[in-house]
C-alpha cells in the first residue's frame, strides 16, 4: 500500500493533485502540515508476517508484509553461482574468479555466505566500487571543464581519500564533516584537508574575465550539490527565485551558501604532517646551504679574471641588487648571494668564454667542478611538499553574503546570515563556535546535517544504498526527496533503514551487510507469471531485478578475466589508449597523453583520468555521466554503439587474445576444456550441454580468441542477475 497523494494547504486540504504531503496531526490555520521528507523518521516495528521463517533481516519483514497484502511470494533464492558474482559486482565491482566461485560453491559450512561478505567487505578493492558512486554524485573530474579543460593535477588525492575513506569504514557523519569542514575541525590532519576537495570539484572557467564572478559561479554549485547530495533537495532552483514546489525560499539559497561564503579556495594546500615537514625543511635547507656554498666559491675563484675584463659592478642594477653588492661577502643572506651571482652572469661587458680564458688552470679546474655542482643542485631540488585543491579560513570574520535578486551577480538585495531552511528545521538556529583561523561556519552546518533526528540526510544516504544493491531507490528519486520528487515505495522501511543507520554509528559496511545478507536481496532474478503481472517494474521486490553493469565495470571485467588487470591501488590518473581518431585531437585541453607502461594503461577504470571534455569512449558509450553536475542515478540506454564498442574496440579484442591465451594455458588444446575454462572465467559458471556443444562446434572454423571476444558481447557479460 503506498501514502495517499495530496497536498496540504493552510486551512485547506486539495487532493488528487500528485503532490505528496505527510500531514502530522490535524491541519489547521496555525500548524501547516509537513511534507513527508521534512519530518524526522520515527522508527517503526518490523510488520507480522504470516511466513516469519523467510525473515533473515528485519527488512525482509517490511518487503514480505507488502508482498502477502498483494497475494504473492517472494522469488526462490538464487543459486551460490549467482549470489558469488552478483556479491562480488556490488561490493568490489570485479568478477569472482573461478576458484572463488567453486570455493563458495562447495561451501558446507552454514555461514558459507556470510564468510563471502565479510571477505568482500574486507577487501582493498571494496573502497574502489563504493567510491564509483560517491564520485558520481561529487561531479568529480580530473580537469577544469570549458574551453580550455585545463587539467587538475592533484585531484585525484581526493578520490584516493574516498576510497580510502570507505575501506576504512569511516563513520558517515565523519565522512560528511571533513569534506564540508575539515580544515576546521581537524586542521592538522592532511587527510582532513584532502577532504575539502569534494567542494572544489565544480566546473570551472579559469580565463573569465570577472574573476568575482568566478567565485560567485562556484558558490554556487557548492550550495546546490550540498543540498542535493546529503539533503536530496533541488535548492538550485531557489538560486534565482523562491522554489516553485519545494517550501525554499530564495532566501534559503544564500542563507546555505553563507556557510561557505569566508572559504578561500586553494589549489596548493600543503598535506603533510608535522614529521613530514620538519624533515622537508631540514632538507631545503641543507640544499640552500650548498647551493650558497657552490655560488660563493665561483665568485671567489673567478673575481680576480672578472676584475682583469671588467673593473666594477655590472651596469643597469637594481636598488635591491646594488645593496647586495654591496655588503660584504660573509655577511651576505643566501638570496643576496643569489642576486650577486645572478648580476655577475649577465653581465654583458664580459663573455662566459673570455673568463675561463683568463683563469689559470688550476683555478680553471676548480670553476668548472663548482659550476657542475651548482648546475647539480639547482636541477635536483628537493621534491615540494604534497599539495592538493581544497578550502580552507585565516580569519574569524566573515564577509557579507548577499541575496542575488533573479541570480544575478551584479544585482545585490539583502544581507544574509548562515541559517537551515525552514521548511525542514522550523526554527532551528545554527550555533556557529569560530575557531582560532575560521569562522566555523562549515563546522556548524556539517553538525546540523549529522543530527541524529535530521529528517533528511539518513534517508538520503539509505536510499542511496538500497538503489546501489537493488537498482532502484526506495525512493527512485535519490536527489529529489522535495514534492515533485517519487514518493517512497516502502516509507517505513525507509524509516527503518534511517533510523539504523545512525543506531549503527553511520557504519556503511554495516548496512551493505545488513542488505546483502537479506532474504531481499537473496532474491533469484527470474520472475513467475504471476508476480510480472502484479509487479511489473518489481517495485514490491517479489524478486531480485537484473542491473547492468557500468561501463567502467565492464572494462575493469574483460581486463580481470584476460589476466591484465593491473590491481594496484591509489596514485595518480592513467591514460589508456583512445580510438585512432580521438588521438589526433589537438590543443584546447583535449589532449591525452597515453600512459608509456602497459601495466599502468590496464590500472582499474577508477583511475583512468577523467577529463570532462573528453570522457572515455567506452564509459561514454555506457552512459558514463557529464561530470558538470552532481549524478544520483546514471541513466541505462540501450544504443548501437554500445555493440560496436564492445565487437570493435581495441580493449575488447585485446582482451579476448588475452583470455584465449589464459585459458589455453590451463586447458590446453583440449576444446571442450577451452570451452569449460573461457565460461568460467567470463561468466562464472560452467556452459550447459547446448552451449557447450555449439561452443566447440564453433571452435572447428573460429579462433578461440573470437569465442571469447562473443562471450564479452553476451547480455550476462554486461548485467548481474
């Protein structure tokens, strides 16, 4: 049973109108009702149901209590083969290997399945499929976007954090605070100011002529993606003017963006800790010494030859550089050294030849081993200390924010100070504490968002898990939880989810384990006659849907199952080969330096640079998002050149040779073996008689190598059943 649909007006109830509103009580002139979303979960009781032996987790009991008011069963559970690659696709993005599949398979041990997830939810490569998502909705690139597209050099220390972040579990409140405001809560932490970068990652057009107004712009997007990503609601709207549904003024808009408003915005954040520092400093330093050293002894060596060509200083110097003359050799700072040395070589009175000329040979020989040693030293400086994109405060004064009347930046109304909308806080004042270098302005809106009573961000963040693993959000809006938005198919398993998510200390592997260990989720795809009649878009769960893998999943899959996957983790962005006709684009940032090393070039996809006029082509083909807005839900097409990518692209037929090549040297020339072999590897399970026939049937006129390239271009190559 879904909510009834009506809106609720002060004093009026209209209904029919598609607009849902959860009303809290009576409606009356002095208490307008509340829209659903802005009211904060209250945790219901798992239903009665009248088969409890289904139950594994409580949510199967909310998803068994709808399916019996309907007349149907829950689908059969799917077979170990299926739950081993579908387990292994969601948690870590990579197919099982054969071994893995047999081990789980042949299991007897009662919590066989349990030890696959926690075997999955412990592995490094965990961090890397969850950070897809969180990316996603980042809008992260690697490169600035606009005409230029320049790139970001040191992004991709922000996508390390992400996966990081989620291998180690990291609570989400504490997830959600460091990328608002980690440089106040936690300034001495380098990870910390990692964090902020989720906040840099805007499109940005550096070459704009009003540089004010390129700040603005990028206020702007931070105000909208954080109010869609933790808060799923389409504040952007209100930039402009007041939300046309959603209860959020145009006030609202700015009131949100006053909490970023002190932020200065930083590509050359240092990220090094204090051990880090002290030995980096003590390392410039003793290059300093020897560079003041090198210089200081060729001015000595070669004064008296210089002062036989040239008597004096040489013309034209500078106030600064005429000082530094002249004060006296030993008393001279490493960057008057500098100035002199600098002044001496330029001197146009006196060729570099006619000195050595004039020096005597032993002096000669002296002049020209300094001189190495110098040229040395300044082509070997010691590396600069690691920096990244990120925001940062040095003061506890804000500057003014101001309501931009229909959005326009030169169009100031109002002052506005930090404050919650109203729709979903009803009163609620923000307590802003400033710190020694900031405002804390960020501080308080990240501590307002990780309220445990919040109304909005755990059902947001649940949703946004439950459509991971199940392809569709409870609510199947997962950025819009505003009145135009879906309402929830389920609102008090929604509830529920919201309410244990922060009983579980905001633990994210608690609740993928909490899911996938579910009856739900154990679900076989195959649907009976019956439940497709009832249930056509499985919005009851009466099975488990098929969800096609992503684009980046599926090149990660041909590399993993050809044996070239290169595993390693983190560092910086890969450049894989592109199609013949993209390399020879040229200038305007649409440049793509292919990586040298072949290990490098078949790193997982999550490293391939991500450039946003340029996306790669076979992730564009799978609907690879446009990373100038924040992404809740990728679109799944179904178009032509899909097929051709996958029959005609360079990686598929590297990959087929490669897997060809694998399997040949675990089956040899035996053919049925081969066929055994290749469907393991590629799909997991063994073939069926038929399959197997027509298989080897095909290998009497075919390569191996085109055998495999077909099982690349099968639907269960591409989708998780």
């Amino acid at each position: 049973m879904t909510r009834p649909r009506h809106v609720c007006i002060p004093g009026v109830v209209v209904a029919g109108l598609g607009l849902l509103l959860l009303c809290g009580g009576v409606v009356g002139a002095d208490e307008p009702a509340m829209h659903w979303a802005f009211v904060s979960p209250v945790r219901p009781e798992p239903p009665k149901v009248m088969d409890p032996s289904w139950v594994r987790q409580p949510i199967d009991a909310f998803v068994l209590a709808r399916l019996e008011s309907e007349g149907l069963r829950p689908a059969p559970e799917a077979s170990r083969t299926v739950l081993a690659r579908r387990l292994s696709f969601d948690l870590i993005g990579l197919p099982p290997s054969p071994e893995e599949v047999q081990l789980f398979v042949e299991d007897p041990a009662p919590d066989a399945y349990e030890k696959l997830v926690e075997r999955l939810l412990a592995s490094p490569h965990y961090g890397e499929k969850q950070a897809h998502g969180w990316l996603d909705l980042a809008r992260y690139a690697d490169s600035d976007g606009f005409e230029f597209d320049q790139a970001r050099p040191e992004m991709w220390r922000y996508r390390d954090w992400v996966v990081s972040a989620f291998n180690r579990d990291l609570p989400f409140d504490r997830f959600l605070t460091l990328q608002l405001a980690g440089d106040e809560v936690a300034a001495d932490d380098p990870e910390a100011i990692v964090a902020t970068g989720f906040n840099r990652l805007y499109p940005d057009m550096v070459d704009l002529n009003d540089q004010a107004l390129r700040r603005q712009n990028a206020l702007n997007d931070m105000t909208e993606t954080t109010a869609s990503v933790f808060l799923g609601l389409t504040m952007g709207c209100a930039r402009c003017h007041d939300h046309k549904f959603d209860p959020i003024p145009q006030k609202d808009f700015y009131a949100i963006q006053a909490f970023f408003t002190p932020a200065q915005f930083r590509d050359d954040l240092v990220i090094a800790g204090e051990q880090e520092r002290k030995t980096h400093g003590q390392s410039v330093q003793k290059w300093r010494e020897e560079v003041h050293s090198a210089r200081k002894a060729i001015l000595q060596i070669e004064a008296t030859a210089r002062g036989k060509i040239a008597v004096g200083r040489p013309p034209g110097l500078s106030d600064e550089v005429v000082k530094a003359f002249e004060k006296p050799e030993d008393s001279r700072t490493f960057e008057e050294v500098g100035l002199v040395f600098e002044a001496i070589e330029r001197d146009p009175r006196i060729p570099p030849k006619s000195v050595m000329e004039t020096l005597d040979p032993e002096a000669r020989e002296q002049s020209i081993s300094s001189r190495k040693r110098l040229a040395d030293l300044v082509k070997n400086p010691p590396a600069p200390l690691p920096h990244a994109r990120g925001l940062c405060e040095s003061s506890t004064e804000a500057p003014p924010t101001y309501l931009l009347r229909r959005g326009e930046f030169t169009t100031r109304g109002p002052e506005v100070l930090p404050s919650f909308p109203q729709s979903v806080t009803r009163g609620s004042v923000p307590e802003i504490h400033p710190t020694e270098h900031s405002t804390g302005r960020r501080t308080a809106l990240a501590r307002w968002l990780t309220r445990p009573d919040h109304p909005l961000t755990a059902r947001v963040l649940v949703n946004r898990l439950w459509q991971g693993h199940f392809g569709r959000g409870i609510v199947a809006t997962p950025s819009d939880f505003g009145i135009m938005g879906e309402e929830p198919t389920d609102p008090a398993l929604l509830d529920w989810l919201a309410t244990e998510i922060v009983a579980r200390e905001w633990s994210l592997k608690a609740m993928h384990r909490l899911i996938v260990t579910s009856a739900t989720y154990r679900q076989s795809s195959a649907a009976g006659a019956e439940a497709l009649r009832a249930d056509p878009e499985n919005s009851l769960l009466s099975r488990h849907s098929r969800i096609r893998i992503e684009g980046e999943a599926i090149r990660d899959a041909m590399l993993s199952v050809s044996g070239r996957l290169n595993p390693a983790i983190g560092g910086p962005c890969v450049f894989p080969e592109l199609p013949g006709e993209l390399t020879r684009l040229s200038g305007k940032g649409a440049i793509w330096p292919v990586s040298v090393r072949e290990e490098d070039r078949n790193r997982r996809s999550l490293y391939v640079f991500l450039r946003r006029n340029l996306r790669y082509p076979l992730f564009e083909a799978f609907d690879k998002p446009d990373t100038n807005t924040s992404c809740a839900r990728r679109p799944v097409t179904t178009i032509a050149p899909q097929a051709l990518s996958l029959l005609n692209g360079n990686l598929p037929s590297d990959s087929a040779r490669a897997l060809a090549e694998r399997v040949v040297r675990v089956a040899g020339e035996d053919r049925t073996g081969q066929v055994e072999r290749a469907y393991r590897l590629a799909l997991g399970r063994s073939p069926d008689a038929e399959e197997k026939r027509l298989a080897v049937a095909y290998l009497d006129t075919s390569p191996l190598s085109d055998l495999c390239l077909a099982l690349f271009n099968l639907n269960e190559f591409l989708y998780i059943d």
